[in-house]
C-alpha cells in the first residue's frame, strides 16, 4: 500500500509538472497576441467584441500619472472608443516565466496620417480558459503630462466641469454656448474672475465693447483670490490693446500656462508669421494631438500657407475626433472651397449651419455665397 501511494504521488507530481509546461508561453504568441490586441482597436462597433475577448478576468489596470489601481470596467466599453484609423504597437521588452508574460511597450494612435495619441505600457499576459488575455496593465499618456492650464481658483461641485465645458464650447466657437455658461457660473460663483471668461470670449468676437469693459470691469475686481495666469488671461481681453500689446500679455500667460491649449490659440492668432504661428501650434500639438481649437487653427495656417494636403490632415482629425463640434464641418467647407469642391463646401455648410445656431447664419450665408 505504501509502495502504490508513493507511486501516485510521483505520478502526480510529474503530471503537475507536465501541465506547468504545457502552459509555458511562447514569445511569437505573445507577441502575436499584442500586436493584433492593438491593431484591432479600430471600426467602432467592429472593434468592441475582439477587444473584450482580449480582458481577462478582474484585469487591474493603473493609469501611472495618478490614481489607485482598479478593476478595469468592461461594461463600459463602447464603439465610439475606438474611432481611429489605424494602432501601431512597439514592443520594447518581453519576459516570459512559465505561463505569464511580462510586455513592456508603446501604442500610437492614427487619423489621416495623423498620430493623435501615444502611450507607453506595461502588462501583464496569461493563458485563461485557453486563450492568452491581459491580467495587469498600467500605462502613461504622453499628452496627460501636461499640467500647466489656467486653473480654475474655486472649489465646488462640478464647478472643474462647468468650467472645462465652457472653454469646450469658446474654442468651438459656440460663443453663446460659453456666454450662458459662464452666466451661470457667476451666478454660483459670485467672487470667481474667471467664471467671466464666456462672457469676455463672448462680447470681445461680438464687437459689443460696452458689455466687454462692463464684465471686464467686474471680473478684474474679483481677482485677489486668483492665479497669475488666471488674471494674465483675463487682462488680455482689454479692448484698448493694440495686436501686439496683446500678444505681449498671452506670451506671459504661457509662461504662467504653457500647456493651456486655448491661450496657444489666443497667441498664435496674435502672430502675423506663418512659421512662427505653425512653430507654436506644432508644440501645443505634441501635448494635445486630439486638440480640436489647435487642430483647427494649424489647419487654417496650413492654408495660408497653400499646403492644403495637410490642412485636411487636420481638419479630417478635428471632425472625427469632435462630431458634434459644427466648427469642424464649417472649417471643413472653407477647405473645400479654396480646393475648388463647391458641392462638397456647401454640404459641409449647410451641415454645420443645421448643428447650432452661431453657424446657422454664418454658414448658410457661406453656402449661398458659392
């Protein structure tokens, strides 16, 4: 009896040992395994259950920049991730022990020849239920290192959010997207300068030069609880500056903010040279290549400057990226206008001339011009 049990416990060691090794991976499936987890993150919906195929049970994921690891949250994928053209991968480092792999690498995002995101990783691979899936994965945007904005100087719920829409919708140029909203934030916020900033953007593009010193005058007697940058923007919205003086004040505020995507475009609309307006947007582009006012504007230099090709390179990432922004669509018929397309600008028009009533006339009118 002895013998016979001495006899199946080696046997079952051996067998155990059989299947370790059985589960060793190999470098080429692991490899295979990233490369197409990657190069399948495209076509929307077509992207959705390859992409989920790929998560493992309770994967923890980490975002290195900030925050505490967590279970990844499979119930909120959806296809509108996954609206980029094409995913390269680069694998800088693999180690495999037994039936986990170790992957250290970078995946780049692409829109019309555009890389528009850029991430470096590290995860961790196995085999369940007979296919290789991540269990570990922490990453780092390159652009989510950028911190230098005018932040707000109030603390209140939901007070970062209405703020950020609110310069969404100034850059988009849905000035009275911007002016309600910040009518309401001075309204909750009643010692909050920079609440005004719709209320600036608004007045200052609309010509009204009573309203602008009016509100201009009422945020610059709020500003003893804000940043410098916070009051650097807000002086710039001065009517009495000549171009460069205002170029002046928005080269100070990106030193207080030289990550802040909406004072690189104020400045480079300040600039008269093309290189130079073309050198700043490139920089604020290496941080935000998603951006849609620096994706917008560069695409306007690029015009200027007859290279049309690349304007479309930015504008095609600007409408994909941002929809629902009828900015993207009426800048889209200015390129093709000067392209020649009149039925393809007037499309474009009539499109973003339907989307929101600051382009209902503008655009229309642009469209019955052609």
């Amino acid at each position: 009896m002895k013998s016979s049990m001495r006899n199946l416990g080696l046997i079952l060691v051996a067998f155990a040992f059989t299947q370790c090794a059985n589960q060793t991976l190999s470098e080429s499936e692991v490899k295979d395994f990233v490369t197409t987890h990657f190069e399948e993150k495209v076509g929307y919906s077509d992207a959705v259950t390859p992409f989920l195929e790929d998560i493992g049970t309770d994967l923890t994921v980490l975002n290195t920049l900030w925050g505490e690891s967590s279970v990844f949250p499979v119930e909120d994928v959806a296809a509108d991730w996954f609206y980029e053209d094409s995913v390269t991968v680069e694998i800088f480092d693999l180690y495999i022990h037994g039936g986990t792999a170790v992957v250290m690498g970078s995946d780049t995002y692409w829109i019309d020849g555009e890389a528009t995101s850029k991430s470096r990783f590290c995860g961790t691979v196995i085999k369940e239920n007979g296919k290789l899936v991540w269990k570990r994965y922490a990453f780092a945007s390159e652009n989510q290192r950028a911190r230098d904005f005018v932040w707000p100087s109030v603390e209140g719920d939901g007070a970062l959010d209405s703020y950020n829409t609110m310069r969404t919708a100034m850059v988009n140029l849905r000035n009275s997207d911007g002016l309600r909203i910040s009518d309401s934030l001075v309204e909750a916020y009643p010692d909050w300068a920079t609440a005004h900033l719709g209320q600036l953007h608004y007045y200052i593009l609309a010509g009204d030069e009573t309203n602008l010193r009016a509100k201009l005058a009422e945020a610059q007697s709020k500003e003893s609880g804000c940043t410098p940058a916070e009051k650097t923007l807000i002086s710039a919205y001065n009517p009495d500056l000549t171009r460069e003086e205002r170029r002046g004040i928005l080269a100070k505020a990106l030193g207080f903010a030289g990550d802040d995507p909406m004072i690189r475009f104020w400045y480079t609309w300040t600039l008269d040279d093309l290189e130079e307006k073309m050198a700043v947007l490139e920089a604020g582009l290496l941080r935000f290549p998603e951006s849609s006012v620096l994706n917008n504007m560069i695409a306007y230099v690029h015009m200027d400057a007859g290279e049309l090709d690349e304007a479309a390179h930015h504008l095609n990432v600007y409408m994909r990226i941002h929809p629902e922004e009828p900015n993207a669509y009426d800048s889209m018929g200015d390129l093709l206008a000067k392209q020649g397309d009149v039925e393809g600008a007037k499309k474009m028009y009539l499109k973003a001339s339907s989307m929101h009533p600051d382009f209902a006339e503008v655009s229309k009118r642009k469209s019955d011009e052609l």
